[in-house]
C-alpha cells in the first residue's frame, strides 16, 4: 500500500518518527493489546466469580491476535465503524463455547481505551528513556562549557555576558521539570477503563467495581474512581505533556538555529558527509537537526490543540470528538519521539566555537557591560545620573565606532568615580556574570541519575 503522509513513508516516516514508537503504534500493537484487555477481562471476572474458571482458561489458551483475519478485520471495522466487535468475533470463534463468556459485561470503549493505556503505557517508557538519554547529553555540554564566556541575548540585541553553560543549563532545567511531570503523569492517568454501556456497570450488578479493580490489577493500570467514558483529561494531560516537551526541545533547536547562522558562527551541528547539504549550493550546511525539531513542535501544537477540542464530550458516550483521539495520540508520541532523537544527536555532536563567541563578545565595543559600569557608578551618582551618563557614552561608541572604555575614560567624573583601572575591569566581560556559574552548577550537581539514565 502506497504511504501517503510522513508518518508511514519511506522517504520521511524516521524524520518524523521512530521505529520503536512506530512498533507501539502499529495495527499488530493494537490489536495485541486488544487482545490482551479480553484475556484479561476474563481473568479478572473468574476470580471474582463472574464467569467460569473453565472458560477463563479456554479463552487464555486459545486466543491468538496471530491468527486473526486482517482483511475480514479491516472490512468489519469500516463497516462498524470500531474495530472492538470484529475483533471480539473472530476470537470468540476461537475460543468455542467458552467464546460466550468472553468481553462479559463490556462495551467498545472499555476495550479500546485500556488497549490504548497500554499502549501509552509503553510509548511513555520510550519518552522516559530518550528523555533521559538527552538530559545527560545536556549536563555534560553544561559542565564542559560553565567558563565559556557568549554574549546573553535579549531581543535578538546583545544584552549581558553569560556563560554557555547557562544557556545549556537553562535547557536541561525545563527537561528535568519535564522529567518530573511525565513521572506524575504515569502514576495518575494511565488508568484501565471499564464501565459498560453507560459506564455504571450495570451488567455485573454487585461485582461490577471488584471486576474493575482485579483488572486494573491484571493489566497494571490504575483503577480509577470512576468510569472516565467522557472525562477525558488524563489523555489531555498526556498529550499536552507531549506538547510541552516538544516545545521545551524546539526552543533548543531554534537557540542551535541561530546560532548556527553565518553570522553568528558560534555553534555547528554535528557534521557528516551530505548532512544539511544543498542540491545547489556546495558550500552548504544547513541545521537539520535543529530545523526538525521546531517542526515537530510546532506540530505538537495542534495536536495539544485538538485533544483540548476533543475533551467537549456529549453526556455518556460521545458522538465524534472521541474518534480525534485515534488520530492525535499516535501521531503526537511519533513527533516528540523524533523531536528527542534529532535533539540528542544534535547535543551529543555539538561544536562549540569559543572563539567566535569570543569575537562576537566584542562585536560592539563593550556595549555588552553598560549595565555593569552604571551599577558601579550608581552608588556615588545615583542610578538615574550614572544610567544617563553611560547612555551618552554608548550613543557616542555608535555615532564614532569606537569603545566604551574609551568613552568612559574622556569623561571626567567617571574617572574621579571609578579610575581608568576600574573602568577597564568593568568592561571585561568575565568579571560580570553574577550568580550563572553558580546556578549552572546547581542545575547540572541537581541531576539526577536515576531518573535520566536511560
């Protein structure tokens, strides 16, 4: 079958995707876990009595997602409109009489998102790994670089000096809140789901919640409080989690973008032959890693976008949003598990041009360390007199081309404030960077091992 988007072709799907994630997702996964959900239903309901051992055993050794018919499944599911019934079909066939006992008491939805929780199960442990495998990629490029003096930007201007080892730091901060967050995020909502017809399990009188929490047991879900039909907010939290990394990942793309600009020259993705290249411009390199990751999440985005959508649900069983579901939860587990991929390749290679920051540290003429000449001379000017008089001396460095230590130096009351000594000290970027080795130190010794090992 031809693939038709960049998720299933062959030119694009590890651009946008990854094999294991794909494995997670595939129909075979799903339909294993299908699976799965019935032989445990089952289990659950003979040790609570529902259901006869011996149908219970029967139903355990004879059901086998291999032996399904996958084009009888296809036609049934189009004509359904769910693939739970035609499933179910074929393995009680399987099964003989004790095929009667099996999906006792549940509905489609039951089915289909336990399945899916296994499956997110799965696909957040990949997101853990990866997560951690970048994380540790980013404490090391801190450390190495927590005496690398660049020039900290603001609106794209230079601003304050900085080391880039605050930056990376700054990086690997977000992913380790992330980090805490997808912990939280498996605990609360990968939840099984069993309600029956309108989520009361009616159809088990007494023994409906025993049946639910023996098969939360079974599958290793958490047992909700109640049936979450339409309540949809633990696979918001998922998905949006997904989002937010994603975005935290595209920041650190778009940062390496940039930086990889001609102009700025200061960082250059990892190189192999053909990498970046361009059909018609030799010279090129162009930042692929970077660029694939901002795609991703900008298309994380949408898919936070419309699960949100999809939460507006109707009464006890939804007419629509709950099949946006199947389409967004694969697809936005595909597009971050590319997002950390590209993103922990881009790390691990990283080329850091310290000289070329360096030269751009001086691209101004130390108008980089404005501030810190005027906090020196605002305790004998005050901080309005000592800003107006710097704020003179830039606009003469930019008017002339010449340097800001030099301008200090001709005005009179800095040199009887300060000295020429001290104005030269002040515009040396390395004696300005305030507390961001000491927080860089913080956020790189504040790892944690276990939680990024992968």
């Amino acid at each position: 079958m031809a693939s038709s988007t960049v998720f299933d072709s062959f030119l694009f799907r590890d651009m946008f995707g990854t094999p294991a994630m794909r494995e997670v997702f595939n129909d075979e996964s799903f339909v294993d876990a299908v699976v799965r959900t019935e032989v445990a239903l089952a289990a659950a309901q003979a040790r609570v009595g529902v259901i006869p051992r011996e149908a219970t055993e029967k139903i355990a050794a004879s059901c086998d997602s291999a032996l399904l018919d996958h084009e009888r499944l296809r036609v049934d599911t189009e004509n359904v409109g769910y693939p739970v019934l035609p499933i179910v079909t074929q393995l009680a066939g399987q099964c003989g009489d004790a095929g009667g006992f099996l999906h006792w008491g549940a509905t489609t939805q039951d089915v289909m998102d336990t399945a899916l929780m296994l499956q997110c199960a799965n696909a957040l442990s990949l997101v853990e790994t990866q997560l951690g495998r970048l994380r540790a990629c980013l404490r090391d490029l801190a450390e190495a670089n927590i005496e690398t003096i660049t020039a900290g930007r603001t609106h794209l201007q230079h601003a304050l000096p900085i080391t880039f080892g605050y930056r990376v730091a700054v990086w690997l901060s977000a992913l380790d809140r992330h980090a805490e967050r997808l912990a939280a995020v498996r605990e609360r909502d990968l939840m099984v789901q069993f309600g029956g017809a309108a989520g009361t399990l009616a159809s088990l009188g007494s023994q409906g919640l025993r049946v639910r929490a023996e098969l939360a047991a079974e599958l290793g879900l958490r047992d909700p409080e109640i049936t979450w039909h339409v309540a949809r907010d633990g696979l918001v939290e998922i998905v949006g989690l997904l989002a937010a990394i994603g975005g935290s990942v595209g920041k650190i793309g778009t940062d390496v973008a940039l930086l990889c600009s001609t102009e700025f020259g200061e960082l250059a993705e990892p190189f192999t032959p053909g990498r970046g290249a361009s059909s018609t411009m030799p010279q090129k390199r162009n930042p692929i890693s970077s660029e694939l990751v901002v795609a991703a999440a900008k298309l994380l985005r949408d898919k936070a976008s419309a699960m949100l959508d999809a939460m507006v649900q109707d009464f006890e069983r939804a007419t629509g949003p709950w099949h946006v579901e199947w389409a967004v939860i694969p697809e936005a587990f595909l597009l971050l598990s590319s997002s950390l991929t590209q993103a922990t390749r881009l790390i691990a290679g990283l080329r850091v041009n310290e000289d070329r920051m360096r030269a751009n540290l001086g691209l101004t003429g130390g108008l980089i360390m404005a501030e810190s000449v005027m906090m020196a001379l605002a305790p004998t000017l005050g901080r309005q007199q000592a800003h107006e008089l710097v704020y003179a001396a830039c606009g003469r460095v930019i008017d002339t081309g010449s340097d800001l230590a030099t301008e200090l130096r001709r005005h009179p009351v800095v040199v009887e404030s300060l000295g020429a000594q001290r104005v030269d000290q002040l515009c040396d970027p390395a004696t300005y960077l305030g507390s961001a080795q000491a927080m860089t130190r913080s956020v790189v010794d504040g790892w944690s091992c276990s939680s990024a090992s992968p």
